[in-house]
C-alpha cells in the first residue's frame, strides 16, 4: 500500500488541502490506521501550540501563536520525507502523465526509424521494365500497372521452395494438396 | 478542430468510394480461358472446372482471380513423367509469360490427371481486350522413355529431362538406402532430408530485367566467384564476377570450358552468396545466355546476364559478401544431361545449402502425409 506523504497528511489535518486530495487522502485514512496517527499528530500539535503562548488579554498573541504553529507545521510537514515511499499523488498523476509522454515519444522515434531507416527496406522503387518477385502466396510478374501472379494455393509458405534464373525467371515448388503432385510454378521475363 | 472534420469526412469519402469501387462479379471460364491442346496430342483435354474464379475492381485496377482444375488423359501408350503447360495472357504480353510444371509423374496409358493453376491478373480497368483472358497451351510432355511431345517454347525439353534425371537419381538414392539399411534406414534419411528442408534458408529475390539501359550508379565493387569443382564434370568453371552493390547484384558472367568429349549445348550454373556473418544461400541458376550454343570439346564459352538481382529476408536487404558458383546442369548436343550426383553434392557440402530434388521433395511430403510404409510402396512402383 502506497501511504500519503507527510506533507499531505499536515495539510489534511489542516483542512488545506484541495477537494480532490482531501477526498483522496480521507480514503485512504479510512483503512490505515498508521496515516491516521499520524493526522491525530498533527492536529494535537496544531491545537497545543496556540495554547503555549496564549495570552488572553492581547489578541495579537493569540493571532501570532496561531501563525507561529502553522508555520512550525509546515516545515515539519517539508522535513519529514519517507525515502521508500512514493507519494500517492505523484503516482496517480505525475507518474502516468510521465509514463504516457515517454511511450508516446518512444513509440514516434521507434516508428520514425522504420519509415526513415536508410537501406534497410528494399524499396518498391518504379522500374522501367519487367520486375518478378515473390509475394505471399505466390509468386509474380509484372511490368507497370499490369502483373500476371501464379498462386500455390493451400501450401503453407515454408512449404514451397522458390528458385530464381538470373535471365528472367522465377520459379515456386511445391508439393499441391490436392493432387498430391510435385506443382512447379514459373513466371518469365524473357 | 476544422481541419481535423475535413480530414475525417474525406477519409470517409474515399473509403465509401473504394468500397464502392471494389465490386466483384463470377468469371465465365468459356469467356475467361482458352485451352490449346492438339488433337493429335499424346495428351488429351478431358475437361476444366474453374472454382471461386472472379473479377475484382480496385480503383483503377481490375484484379482477375482465376482458379481452374484441368483434367487431362493419357492417350500414349507409354507412361508420363512430366508435364508443362504454358500460361500465356494477352494482358500482360509485354510483361512476360508463364507455365505451370506437373514432374515426378508416373501415369499409366490411359489414366486421367488434374493439374491445377490458380492464377491472378491485374489490368487497368481502361483497357478492354476481346478475346479470352487466357490461353493454355500443353509445351511439353516427358515419357518414361525420355521420348518428347510438343512445342517447347518453353525449353520444357530439357527441364523435363534435368528434373526426370534428378528424379531417378534420388529415386535410386533411397531405394538403395532401404535396401542397405531397411525400412528405419530409409527412415532416418528422410527424415534428415525433412530436417535439411526445414533449416535451409531461402533468400526473397527481386529479378528486374530493364527495357534499357539505365543510367544506374557505378557499382561499390567487382566480386569474383569462387568454384566448387566436382570430379568427372563435363563442364568446369574458369573464372567469372558480378557487379556488387550492397544487395543488388547486376551482370554476373562466368567463364567456362567443355572437359568432355561430347559437344554441349547448354550449361547451367548455381550460384551461391554468404552474407557477412558468413550464412551461405542458393540465390540464383546462371544460365547459358546464348539459345544457340555450341561448344565442342576443349572449347571456352562464356555464361552472361544482364538483369539485376537484389537479394533480401524477411524485407531486409542480404548484403553480398561472397560468391560461389557450381556447374548444376549440362546439355549435350544429343539431347542428354548432366546433373551433379549425391556424392558431389554431399562431398561440397552442398546438401545443406541446395534444394532437394523434386522427386525428394515428393517423397519426403509422402512419408510426412502417409507414413513409411506408403513411401516403400511407391519406391517399388519404380
């Protein structure tokens, strides 16, 4: 369970903090025993130092003792820091606000360098001229906006053993489902 | 926030006017194709189903889904053993042909056969063209014999004989193995030959052949092959090179001399490249440029191509750090073959880098599909 810092707690027992916070940090004391000591604290602190240097006929006194203990509350809530806790309110805003920017600046270098990445993806460049290649589940010729495609419908990829003739011919083998035969597709250049 | 509504109704907009566009309709195969095949054929057409065959709007594009089974007879008295049929259409006759290959056959006289094409075209949608979509012709068929019928556009001839050569040779490999070591001999093999398969790696290559020459950048370097040699090869390499660019290769040419007494009239040539790291690929076959060679005895001639080869894996480009090359197919004026034998592909360790045969390929998947027992029967139909 991850406690609110102290500072929150002086604040809560102080009534200064926020609505949200103060909703949060009352959940949270609902079920921990140790915060709400530690609020009990507080609160005993912020009751006993009004009462050390009140003098009833000076009201400026009075008026001084109450900013005296605010301030000494104050810097008691600063000093005190518990090193192996996170505070609650970092964790739920601050940490996931952080989370969510570094994922999306990683998610946009990672996508810049596969789009940009220089020579590591052949590109489709326009070819004047007659172009075979293999594509999943085939393999294809073709020249400008028309392609002639020879299927090996059925074969697992890893299946189909494709060979290449340096003079313009591409060819995929394979063992057809259906027929049980050795099918062997070509495609030319020529 | 305006800017952002624009964007999104003319997002909308195109999607609704590609779903509009991206209509489909059921394709005729009496309008869509066309099949040759002679009367006098030693192979006769029975008859052709097309299954889910369609034509498909894409934008400007029309994509043409074509799945045909045809059935032919056949109608000699000696047994098949290969079939090619050319896959020709009129749309895309500038941009090159096709053909479907059937090898390791074994048909009787008389019995029927399915070969299969599945096919795509894409076309602009502008062009209209009479006529059928595609035409189906039979360029060749191999008998048991090594007897040959038909057109050989194609040089399905010699093809047919490479891969029936190839086909006898691993056929008596296995069966020799099973009769040495029995059915877990036989077992064993085949079950490394399943494990070579599936631990060879295979390259994506992209093949351009150009129009023209094109002002294309100088290459980073000249890279020299290095030769495997195999002993009683009819034919050995000299010397040979390509042009290297990262992962492009361009005009590789190799030197190579008849060692035989017979005169060639084809050589083929396989051509091997190791990346950095030193993993080695079978990236092409260096054919004989010249349809007309001859080459007697003693006598040199020169394997040239000038296409352009960029060489990748799982869409990222293979570098090129070597080159090796083999002598994988020979053909004598007389119609004959070479292909290496298992011991000059085990001896080089080419075992591991080079495809199986067919016929391997076949009667490995047998024995994956219906276990050893059926692969012994099929050996002993042979």
């Amino acid at each position: 369970m991850k406690h609110p810092s102290q500072e929150t707690l002086a604040l809560h027992a102080g009534g200064d903090l926020g609505w949200v916070a103060g909703w949060r940090t009352g959940r949270h004391l609902s079920h921990c025993d140790q915060c709400r000591e530690e609020v009990a604290a507080f609160r005993g602190l912020r009751e006993v130092l009004p009462d050390l240097n009140e003098i009833p006929e000076v009201a400026w006194n009075r008026l001084a003792s109450e900013m005296k203990a605010n301030i000494r509350l104050g810097l008691a809530a600063g000093e005190c820091v518990r090193a192996e806790e996170k505070p609650l309110r970092h964790t739920l805003f601050s940490g996931a606000r952080t989370a969510v920017a570094v994922a999306s600046v990683v998610a946009l270098l990672v996508t810049g360098v596969m789009i940009e990445r220089p020579g590591q993806r052949p590109a489709p460049a326009a070819v004047d001229g007659v172009v075979l290649q293999s594509t999943r589940g085939g393999i294809q010729v073709f020249d400008g906006a028309r392609a002639l495609r020879l299927l090996h419908t059925g074969v697992k990829e890893e299946n189909v053993i494709r060979s290449v003739g340096a003079q313009g011919s591409m060819r995929a083998r394979y063992v057809d489902p259906e027929t049980g035969y050795v099918t062997i597709n070509n495609v030319y250049a020529e | 926030m305006r800017s952002d509504s624009k964007l999104r109704v003319a997002l909308f907009s195109l999607l609704g006017a590609a779903g509009l566009l991206a209509q489909n309709s059921p394709l005729e195969s009496r309008d869509a194709v066309k099949v040759n095949i002679p009367q006098d054929s030693p192979v006769n057409f029975v008859s052709m189903t097309m299954g889910e065959s369609r034509a498909t709007a894409r934008g400007a594009a029309l994509l043409l889904d074509l799945h045909m089974s045809l059935e032919l007879r056949n109608a000699s008295p000696n047994r098949i053993h290969g079939v090619v049929l050319r896959v020709v259409s009129q749309e895309v006759a500038a941009g090159g042909k096709a053909s479907v290959a059937v090898p390791s056959l074994n048909i009787k006289p008389g019995d029927a056969f399915p070969v299969r094409i599945d096919l795509q075209l894409i076309r602009p949608t502008q062009v209209l063209a009479g006529g059928p979509l595609v035409q189906v012709d039979l360029d060749g068929v191999l008998f048991q014999d090594f007897s040959f019928y038909g057109q050989d556009r194609l040089n399905s001839r010699r093809l047919l004989t490479v891969w029936e050569t190839e086909a006898q040779r691993d056929r008596e490999y296995f069966k020799r193995v099973l009769a040495q070591s029995g059915s877990k001999g036989l077992q064993q093999e085949v079950l490394a030959s399943l494990a070579r398969q599936a631990d060879q790696p295979q390259l994506d290559v992209r093949v351009i052949r150009r129009r023209a020459v094109a002002a294309t950048a100088a290459p980073e370097r000249t890279a020299q092959f290095a030769f495997v040699r195999f002993p009683g090869a009819p034919v050995e390499p000299i010397d040979g090179s390509a042009e290297i660019s990262g992962s492009e290769a361009r005009a590789p040419r190799i030197e190579v001399q008849n060692q035989s007494a017979r005169t060639v009239k084809y050589v083929e040539m396989a051509w091997l490249v190791s990346d950095s790291r030193g993993q080695q690929y079978m990236a092409a076959s260096l054919p004989a440029s010249d349809a007309e060679l001859y080459l007697p005895p003693g006598k040199t001639a020169r394997l040239v191509q000038d296409t352009e080869l960029r060489f990748s894996r799982r869409n990222f480009p293979v570098n090129i750090d070597k080159m090796t090359g083999f002598v994988s197919q020979v053909e004598f004026a007389d119609g004959k073959v070479w292909v290496p034998n298992r011991q000059n592909l085990e001896n080089a360790a080419l075992l591991n880098i080079v495809a199986p045969s067919a016929e391997e390929q076949r009667l490995t998947d047998l024995y994956r599909r219906k276990g050893l027992n059926a692969l012994v029967e099929e050996l002993k139909k042979f």
